[in-house]
C-alpha cells in the first residue's frame, strides 16, 4: 500500500511570478467504523462488537473532555484539541468578542517520536510511508524516487473539520 499523490498547481505566484506545482495527496476510499472494529478484533481477542463499542465510548469521553477545553492525547496517535477560527469577523474591541463569531474546528497533531539526540522528528502515522504518483505505472513509480518527508499537503496545522 502507498499514499498517493498527484501534482497540483498553486494559485499563487512566487517572487517570480511563476504558479509553481506541488505533490498533493489522494484520497480514494474511507474506512469506517465497523471496519476498523473487524480489523481490530482480527488483531486481539476481543469481538467485532466489542471493539465497536470501545471505539463508541472513546468518542463520547473524548468529546466531553473537549468540550470541558481540554486536550485530549492518544499515545501512538496524537492529540486532538478544540479551535475556534472567525475569518473576517473581528471585533472593535475585546468587550465586543463573542463565540458566535467563530465556528469550532477539531484540530489534531499527530503523536511525535524524537532520536536519543534529540535532534530529529518523525511523526508516528506517517514515518515509513511510500509515496506513488496517482495513475502511474509501476516503472514510472521505480524510475520516480520516493517522497515522503511526511509533511503535510496544504502545510496547514492538521485541522480536521
């Protein structure tokens, strides 16, 4: 399996007024609940069922404590956190802030391994991963060395939602 990628020009220009092209991911599929509760139980002695319902109660939990402001870590995943974003809807002043300004976004940050030396680090979902051009063909894929620094496309904060 490799994620797959494929170019995409941006809509700005640079200082040279070129609209340079970047690798952008491709999303083929989703995988839901129910599968990763089958696929999990395959890896434990748990059933199918149980596992469902773990996965149910740990989105419960992880939702009140959200909305309680706090962040919530899954070691080997990452953490997630609650965010506000209000784009061209400031205010004059500090008083006249309110929520209703902003729309809530769950932001998450992938969990972070680092080197005994402290110097580099690989973020746990994504170290390892093979990059192929989308549509290419297993030559063009030997012949096209690997991506992979495992940044993301957009260079955004991971925000979901």
């Amino acid at each position: 399996m490799a994620l797959l990628f494929k170019p995409f020009q941006s809509v700005l220009e640079n200082k040279e007024g070129a609209r340079l092209f970047y690798p952008r991911t491709v999303v083929i599929g989703n995988v839901d609940t129910d599968t990763l509760a089958q696929e999990i139980a395959e890896y434990s002695s748990l059933t199918k069922g149980d596992v469902k319902n773990t996965i149910d109660n740990l989105i419960t939990v992880m939702t009140r404590h959200l909305q309680a402001s706090e962040s919530v870590t899954l070691d080997g995943l990452g953490t997630f956190r609650l965010t506000m974003r209000s784009p061209g809807k400031g205010a004059a002043s500090a008083q006249e802030v309110t929520a209703s300004q902003a729309s809530i976004h769950v932001c998450f940050a992938p969990a972070a391994r680092r080197n005994p030396d402290g110097t580099v680090s690989t973020r746990s979902l994504v170290s390892g991963v093979k990059c192929v051009r989308y549509g290419s063909t297993e030559d063009d894929q030997n012949q096209s060395g690997q991506g992979g620094s495992g940044e993301e496309e957009e260079g955004g904060t991971g925000s979901m939602g």
